[in-house]
C-alpha cells in the first residue's frame, strides 16, 4: 500500500484520526523506517558475532592483513546475503509511540499498521542488500585507509584465524555504529 492511498483513505474519513494527520504519518514513517534499519543491522552483527566464534576456534598460518581482509569481508557478506532476515508483521506496533496509536480509530489504526508493514518489509529489505555491499567492501575502506598491511608475519600473532578475528571485531563494531544511528534517529524523534 502507497502512502498516497492511506492519505486518500483518512481524507475520506477524516473522523477517525485526532491528529495531524501529515504529521502523524510522518513520524510513524521515519519511527518505522528507523526500526527496520536498526533491526537489519543488529541481525547483521548476530550473523558477524557467530562467525568471530568459528574463527576463535581454529589454528592458522601466517597471513597478511589484507588478504585474509578481503577473504573474510567477502565470507561474512556471502553469508548475510544468505540469512536476510523477514520481518514478522507489526501487529500492535508496541515499538510505536503509544500516543500515535491512541490518535487513531480501530479503522485508522488498521489501515496504518498495513502500510507500515509494507513499509518495514521495504526497508529492512533495502538496509540489508546495503549491509552486504558495505561489508563486502568493508576490507577495501580498511586498506584503503591504511589499517591493513600487506606483510606477512610469520609469528603466532599473524595467524589467519586471529587477523579473521580483528577484521570481524571491526566489522561488528560497525553494525553496532550504524544501529546506533538508527537509534539515535528514534531518539531525536521522540523529543
């Protein structure tokens, strides 16, 4: 459902909202959206946190930074691709300002949880293709940036395992970094 037919649907029953209707829609907009996103990065770093406990777990040879980098970004990315997540339906919107939902008739709110269904599913999906671009690009910015070397240790410290694990500790910081954001959105809305 577009927001243009929910629009036309309260136009034509202008009793059964007790708020600005724009107003309304676009926080439950940006407070949906926000929501989708940060729960598409949080699934991201649960999937990177079950890969850093593979990693903890095996011996290694030597290896450079960067190519167990680019080897390691492109796994976990291949794996995301693979487990992205399908958000439930909203049902009572619990995680939607109260105060929205109670402007709203039984009618309203129906018609309103519909299309952020919709919205959510869109935007879950779009947040996660972006997740896995970013994390397969990820070791790229890190060299590019230059966190990673191109040298070869041959010490117990350079392993392949225990460089996986840095390259995934980084990336779920940044899952964590962009969920945030999602929250700090919520956060900036509500007041």
């Amino acid at each position: 459902m577009k927001r243009s037919y929910l629009e036309n649907w309260i136009s034509h029953h202008p009793d059964a909202i007790h708020a600005d209707a724009q107003s309304l829609l676009d926080r439950c907009e940006i407070e949906t959206r926000d929501h989708a996103r940060k729960d598409a990065w949080m699934h991201a770093k649960e999937i990177a946190e079950r890969s850093l406990h593979r990693f903890e777990e095996r011996f290694g040879y030597p290896a450079s930074d960067t190519f167990v980098a680019r080897e390691v970004c492109h796994e976990v990315a291949r794996e995301l691709k693979h487990h992205e997540p399908r958000p439930e339906g909203l049902g009572t919107g619990d995680w939607l300002n109260q105060l929205l939902l109670d402007a709203l008739d039984p009618s309203a709110r129906a018609m309103l949880l519909e299309w952020l269904d919709e919205l959510v599913e869109q935007e879950e999906h779009s947040t996660w293709l972006e997740i896995v671009r970013f994390t397969d690009q990820h070791a790229r910015t890190l060299i590019r940036e230059g966190h990673l070397t191109d040298q070869c240790e041959w010490d117990l410290d350079h392993t392949y395992p225990l460089v996986a694990v840095g390259i995934v500790k980084k990336l779920i910081e940044e899952f964590e970094a962009h969920a945030d954001l999602a929250t700090a959105n919520d956060e900036a809305i509500m007041h």
